[in-house]
C-alpha cells in the first residue's frame, strides 16, 4: 500500500539528510507505528507518505514513495487527499470550520462531490467514529478527544484509504488518548484501513500494532520488524520492553496479559520491595482549606495538605481535576482563599521577583517563558534578573546534563532541551520549592528517564518538588503520590502504596505481577 | 423546521438599524431595543457566538457613558435650564471655540441622551445578528468567486479568540519568571511567545488544508481579462451610480447606474464563481419564511423613511420630539407597528434545538 523506494529527504540548509536510503513497504491494512527518539525524522517520514514533505514544507527529496500506486512526486498533498487522510497533533489547530457536521464535510466540499453523496458519507462518518450525538456541536466545546476523533472523521469522510497520525494523543489525557486508541484500532480491524502512526507512549498501542517502523539515532534509515523482536534491541523502550530485557526473554511481550501467562508459566517468583514510609522532616509548605474557583466552577475543594522536602510528589488525575489550578496557587500566582505558607511566608503576597524565590513553577507550555532570540541570552537573561553571578544559569543547566549550543533559537530546541532550559533558568532563583506542571508531555522515554533522575536529585539537596502528571510510569519513580478528583484530593501516600492499590493507576510491571506490588522492571532483574 | 438563513437575520438586523437611524424618540428606540433583546434571547442557540449579545450591551453602555461624560465636561451652550454649572476652566485663545466646564443644560443632556440612545440601540441591532447568524456560517453562503476571500476571514474570526487566549496565557506566565523584564523587553517577553504560537498555529492549519485537498479543484490558468475587467467597470457603474442617487443630484441616472452596475457584478461573479468546483454541503436554503423575516426588518425601515420625508409634519414631530424646549415624547400608533415588526421574527421561527442531545462532557471541555 506504501512504498519507500531508496528515499533520502534533505531540508535545505542542512548539512546532512533527515532519511537515508529508506526502502521499506507497509501492507494494506497493517497498523504500522512510527517510533525512534525525539528529532530523528518521524514527523518527516510521515509528512512524506502524503507528500506534505515536501511539497509544503520544503526541502529534497531523492528516491519514490508511492500510495496506492501513485507517487508522492506527481501529485499534490491535496491530490492524494482522497488517498491519504492525514491528522496532526492537536486537533484543534487544524479546524476550519465551527460545528462537526461542518467540519467533517469540508474536505468533500473541496473534493467537489455532490451534495446527496457528501450528506450520505457524513452520516456514514458519524456512525464510524460514534459522533452522531455530537454533530451539531460547536468544536470549541468538545474535549480534547472528542476534538481529536472529530478530526479523524473529518478526513476519513473522504473515504482515503491510508489513514497518517503524527501523535494523535500527544495533547490529550490518558482517558481521551484511549478513546482516540481504540477508535483507531476498530478502524483497522472493521474498515481494513491502512493506519501510519507516530506515538510516544508506546504502550497504549503495542498490543495492536503489525509493524513497527524504527527510526534509529544517528543512522537516518528505517528498521521495520515486528515489534516483539525489533523492541529487544531498539532505543525506545516502553515499559514491557524494558520487563523483557530485565527477565531475559527472547521476545517482548505485546499485552499485560501475554506477559502475565508467561509469568505464570515459567513459575517467576518477585518479592516486592518494602514501602519506604513518607518523609517526617518538618513541612515546609503547608496549605489550609485552600479553594480555588472559576465563576460557579469550583477547581479545588478546601484542599489542606503539608509538602515536605527531600520527597518527590506525583500530582495525579483527570484533565479537569484541579492539578494545574493547586500548582499554581501554591505558587501564588491564582487568587485562592484558605492558607498557603512557604517557609513561613505566603506567596501571593509577595512580589513576583521574591515569589519566584520560594516557589519556582514550569508551566504546562513551558516555552511561553522564552522569549530571547538564542539559548545564551536566556541564560544570561536569567543570571540577571535573579542577580546572580554570570554564568550561574549555564553551571546549573550542564548539571542538569544538558549541553546545549548556545547560539541556538530556544525554539528550535526539542522537547526535553527546552524543559532542561527552563527548568535551568527557573532554578537560578535558588527556590525551595519546584512545581511541575505536566513535564513529560512530548518526551521520549530516554528523556523521561532523564526527568526523573533530575527531579529525585533535586529532592535529595533538599527541595520540595511536586510534578503533576498523566503518566503512571513516571509517578512510579516518585516517593509520594496524590490523585485528585473533582477538586479534592483523593488519594494520598507512599507511591507504591497508591499505585498498586487499584489498576487504573497501576503501572505495567505492576499489573503484570500483581498482586505482587512491584512497580519498575528494575526491581524483577534476573527474577527466576 | 429548517434553520433561519444567516442572511435573513442579517437584513431584519440591519433593517431595524437604518429605522432607528431615522429617529430620535426614545419610547421608539427603547421599544425596539426591548423586542431585538426578546427576539434574541428566544431565539438563539447554546453556541459560543450566541452569547456575544452581552458584549454589545456593555459596549453600547460604554457608548452612552461616553456621550453623556464628554457632553456634561465640555458640553455646548443652548439650553435655558441650567441644572448645575461644573467649574469652567479658562483655555488659551486658540482653543476658542472649546469649553471645558461650564453650565450644564437639561435641554443639551437630554438631546446627548437621545443622539446617544440611538447609536447604542443601532450597536444591539448588530449585536443580535452576531448572536442569531453565525458570522462564519453567513459567510459560507457568498458567491463562489469570493471564497477565497471569505476563507481567509473566517479563519481570522477563529484566530482572535485564540490569540487572546494565548496572550493570556503568556502574561499569567511571565510572573513565574519574576516579571523583572522592562521597557522593550517586557512587550518582547509578551510578544514573541504569542506569535511563535501563532504562526505554528497557522503553519498547521495551513498543512491539514492542503492535506484535506483546500484549492484543488480549482481552475489554475489566469482569469480572462475580459471579465476582470468587466467585472471592476460594472462596480465602478454601481459606486458611481449609489453616489448620485444618494447625492440627489441626477436621481434617474444614478439609478440606472445602479441597476446596471449590481446586475454586472453579479453576471461577473458568477462566472468567475465557475473557475472554482468546491461543492457546499447543506447549504442554508432560502425559504418564504426568510423572506418574511428579511422583509419585516426592511419594512420598518421603509416606514421610517417615509416619515422622514416630512410629508405629515405631525407624524415627523412625533419621531423627533423637540428637546429645546423640552417636551415629553408621545407614543404614536405607528411606533407599535414599528415594533411589531421587530419582534416579528418570535412568530415567523421557533426556538432553535438544542446542540446538545446528550449532558456529555461540557464540564470536562470547560475545565
């Protein structure tokens, strides 16, 4: 269905190639899913399947790739419209209309069909995707999945027969991310489509895929293999992968319950680590009866709780449920009633400049904190308005394990670098608390790996730190765990007490062992 | 029951502003702002743009406010009851003609408050064909040659919000570090974050509608000069031609230029509509019922107008009730029938349904 025929792609001004020699074909349809570290051409071989690469984007391209038999070379993106259906990251950049049904009959309208034809695929396209209930609702209202799946719909109303995701869940929660998933899944298995996707967290759709198309560091070509085999050796691992190398398996297991049966099958016998009590060392921040509220939207609940350092604190919970609006009243920048005491003092009180002092916050868009034209000025930017010493902000970035090229445009930095560079800039302040708001959006697990390595550390010199997030695998790294819901703080302890509790927040490893309550692969190493 | 055509609202919106242009009468102005508010709250939808109806209310109280605040400080004379006298302050020579302070007359405040009162009601008029027709969905029902053209505006309707969203979005951030940045610096720390947002925003809208085949169908050689330019003189004959007629100087030649131009520009935009295949999907149909609701606001400006003429000076009186010297308004039988044709839109449609068949995830979408 797709063909890669030795396609190397340079954008110009680059000195090497983005893709080398690629060959490589995907069956009709097969899931194949795109992964490899963060900048290693994904986004690029997927723009390239329907020709957006590069024809819109720029750039050269040597070698063939053909869908359906028709080359990318001859025929526009918008000519292979009825061919490829391509969606991006975040829907709802790429709404031009107001309503679904609109939105879901403008790619027919450009196609020209007739009218009773396109009236009949929308209905078709709504039953698909099981939006009939929504049609007439305005996009902006719908949530982030429901936003996503009306975007698959819009494309999927040209009837293509290659369906291309660049993320697709990459700006949405994990209940949205599923939804979107498994819509994805019944599209492959009931309409036969062919679907091309890139995704970082590859655990939610391992079980499905066919193929796995891998885009090694370094190299610029493709690896495709099946994803049992291909994920022992490659450099993305997801949490049964890693499971697999710790226990030396031949291969990697595709579910939970595959690894399970093969647990239960070669009599493996884990003991779980005991639970490291929370920390008693005095509190440093404490919150009495705090609320927070929107008009009549109630964000947080009289939430009273005592942060103390030396801890990492996983912030979990819904889309919706108050994480962002707690960090950011902690740092006292969101008006809140009840008590907030930082060292003994209130932030929002004080000044900004001696807010930051106490209580450092990287928002959920961390880049809206840059805004000087390289990564040098930033750092010296930083240096000056803590008043700290030249080259302060640079020391505390190569601590973090981040070389960065200082001339560089923060902007065209990838994820992880950036996080790295605020992160740097935020903790020139000196602060004695660090919020994170949702940090490891976008990141790769090496950089996850990395993230939390970085948050424990700055647990042990002493910090309070918090970071809110989605992710079940990286709160498995912390010391204590909250999960909100509705505005109230739900659930509240050691991490592997609250993480292993119930399965909705368990992590991989642990449901693969359950009742057993492990939580990293690390601790069932050489487990016989 | 077939929505109500954009186009609809917008002619009875606009009919009923060119009627309240022609007069002064508060009873008038009020009664018709009372039925647009009825017909809006009514008739409206749950959608986003529905609720922009308060937003033209506080800007029409802006506009009053303002009026009222200008006339009180630097208020002209005339007016023989003086209700209070603010402090004047004596300006240089060369400002004559200006006064800041002064007596203030009830005569000049009443006259500012109906002038005022009139604007704001015109302001609501257009307020309510926002909240009642989409602006987007209006303009999905322009000829084919102009689609371009109104793809590009209703993309920049959905930039703004976004844009103030993202400007928000930044300030809030800027305190997280320290605020300190002055001066050029700070409109920088606010300014670039917002448009890196906002050109990555457009290059991936940019991408899905080439993805989704936006300008394939369209015809790729040059437009003939021919119709170009015929199309242009035919617009250029309708210009000139509302000029006279307006300017009353040659009313019959002003006319058949008009006629002539209009009858050009859509022979022109039809066939250059033709370049382009893009096809619509349910287009709004234009029903009898539109007609009526189109013509009921078009019908109460022509009443207006005809009392402008001055041919009844009783009848004209009525609508411009004298303020110097001050008299009570009269409601004239007329006014009701004015009004009656302003909220004659509650008989002709019904409440729209609701979008909404299912509670959903509202609250999830507003967190």
């Amino acid at each position: 269905m797709i063909t890669f025929e030795d396609v190397t792609l340079t954008y110009p001004g680059a000195s090497e190639p983005t893709l080398r020699e690629v060959s490589f074909t995907v069956e009709e349809g097969d899931l194949a899913v795109v992964v490899g570290r963060t900048g290693t051409g994904k986004s690029t071989l997927l723009g390239a399947i329907n020709g957006l690469v590069p024809h819109f984007t720029g750039g050269t391209l040597a070698g063939d790739v053909r869908v359906a038999g028709r080359s990318t070379a001859h025929n526009r993106p918008r000519d292979l419209a009825d061919v490829v259906g391509w969606v991006g990251q975040d829907p709802r950049a790429g709404f031009v209309t107001d309503t679904v049904e609109e939105e879901i009959a403008y790619g027919m309208e450009q196609l020209g069909l007739r009218p009773a034809a396109m009236r009949k695929r929308v209905e078709e396209t709504l039953d698909l995707m099981g939006i009939a209930a929504l049609r007439r609702r305005p996009l902006a209202d719908l949530s982030g999945g429901q936003q996503q799946r009306v975007a698959i719909a819009a494309v999927l109303a040209a009837q293509p027969r290659v369906l291309v995701l660049d993320e697709p869940t990459s700006a949405l929660d994990p209940t949205a991310a599923q939804d979107v998933l498994s819509a994805l899944t019944s599209l492959v298995h009931e309409v036969g489509l062919t679907v091309v996707l890139a995704e970082h967290r590859l655990e939610r759709v391992l079980h499905q895929a066919d193929t796995l198309l891998w885009l090694p560091q370094d190299t610029h070509g493709v690896v495709v293999g099946p994803p049992s085999r291909l994920l022992l050796t490659c450099d993305v691992r997801p949490p049964l992968a890693q499971l697999a190398r710790a226990l030396h398996w031949d291969a990697v297991p595709a579910s939970v319950r595959d690894a399970r049966r093969r647990v239960q099958r070669e009599h493996l016998r884990v003991t779980a680590p005991a639970v490291v009590p929370l920390s008693t060392a005095p509190a440093r921040v404490s919150v009495r009866d705090l609320t927070i509220s929107y008009g009549s939207l109630t964000a947080v609940n009289r939430l009273s709780l005592d942060l103390r350092p030396g801890e990492v604190t996983a912030l979990m919970g819904r889309n919706g449920a108050g994480k962002s609006s707690l960090l950011w009243a902690l740092q006292g920048g969101l008006p809140s009633t009840g008590s907030v005491s930082v060292d003994g003092r209130d932030p929002r009180t004080l000044s900004a400049p001696q807010a930051r002092r106490l209580v450092s916050l990287v928002p959920q868009t961390a880049t809206d904190l840059l805004y000087l034209p390289t990564v040098a000025a930033e750092l010296a930017q930083a240096d000056r308005e803590t008043g700290s010493q030249p080259g302060t902000a640079a020391e505390i970035l190569s601590s973090l394990g981040s070389r960065l090229p200082p001339q560089a445009d923060p902007r065209d930095l990838s994820e992880g670098q950036r996080l790295s560079l605020v992160l740097a800039l935020q903790l020139c302040a000196e602060p004695g608390v660090i919020l994170l708001d949702e940090p490891t959006r976008g990141l790769d697990y090496a950089m996850k790996d990395h993230l939390s390595r970085t948050v424990s550390r700055l647990a042990h010199e002493g910090h309070v730190v918090v970071v809110s997030t989605h992710d079940v695998e990286f709160a498995a790294a912390s010391q204590r765990t909250l999960v909100m819901a509705d505005g109230d703080v739900i659930a509240d302890g050691p991490t592997r007490e609250v993480l292993t509790s119930s399965p909705a927040f368990a992590p991989q490893t642990t449901k693969v062992f359950s009742p057993t309550a492990v939580l990293v692969p690390d601790e069932v190493r050489g487990a016989r | 029951m077939t929505p109500v055509h954009p186009w609809a609202w917008w002619a009875w919106a606009l009919g009923l502003a060119a009627a309240l242009s022609m007069t002064t009468n508060p009873l008038q102005i009020v009664l018709i702002v009372l039925a647009v508010c009825a017909v809006v709250l009514l008739r409206r939808s749950d959608a986003p743009w529905a609720r922009s109806l308060r937003i033209y209310a506080v800007l029409a109280a802006f506009i009053i406010a303002m009026r009222l605040f200008f006339f009180i400080v630097m208020g002209s004379g005339g007016g023989t009851t003086v209700l209070f006298t603010l402090p004047q302050i004596e300006l240089p020579s060369w400002a004559a003609g200006i006064r800041l302070g002064g007596p203030v007359s009830a005569e000049g405040l009443v006259f500012t408050l109906y002038d005022a009162g009139r604007l704001a009601a015109m302001l609501l008029c257009l307020g309510a064909a926002n909240a009642l027709a989409n602006p987007k969905r209006a303009l999905r029902s322009v000829p084919a040659a102009l689609y371009e053209a109104s793809v590009a505006v209703v993309i920049a309707l959905s930039v703004a919000p976004q844009l103030v969203e993202s400007v928000q979005r930044v300030r809030r951030a800027r305190r997280l570090r320290g605020g300190a940045a002055r001066g050029w610096n700070a409109v920088t720390a606010v300014v670039i974050p917002v448009l890196a947002d906002a050109i990555d925003r457009s290059l991936s809208l940019a991408a899905g509608m080439e993805a989704r085949g936006f300008g394939r169908t369209r015809d790729q050689r040059p437009p003939s000069p021919a119709l170009t330019g015929g199309l242009l003189a035919a617009m250029l004959a309708a210009t000139l031609g509302a000029f006279l007629l307006l300017g009353s100087a040659s009313p019959p030649l002003g006319g058949a230029l008009l006629v002539l131009g209009v009858a050009g520009t859509v022979w022109g935009l039809r066939v250059g509509g033709r370049r382009l295949s893009v096809t619509r999907y349910r287009p709004d149909p234009w029903t009898a019922r539109d007609s009526l609701l189109a013509a009921s606001g078009c019908a109460a400006a022509a009443t207006m107008a005809l009392v402008g003429t001055g041919e009844w000076p009783t009848l004209y009186a009525a609508f411009h009730p004298a303020t110097s010297p001050l008299t009570w308004p009269t409601l004239h039988p007329l006014m009701l029938v004015v009004a009656g044709l302003a909220v004659a839109p509650l008989a002709l449609t019904r409440a729209p349904l609701p979008a909404t068949t299912h509670p959903g995830h509202l609250g999830e979408a507003a967190a």
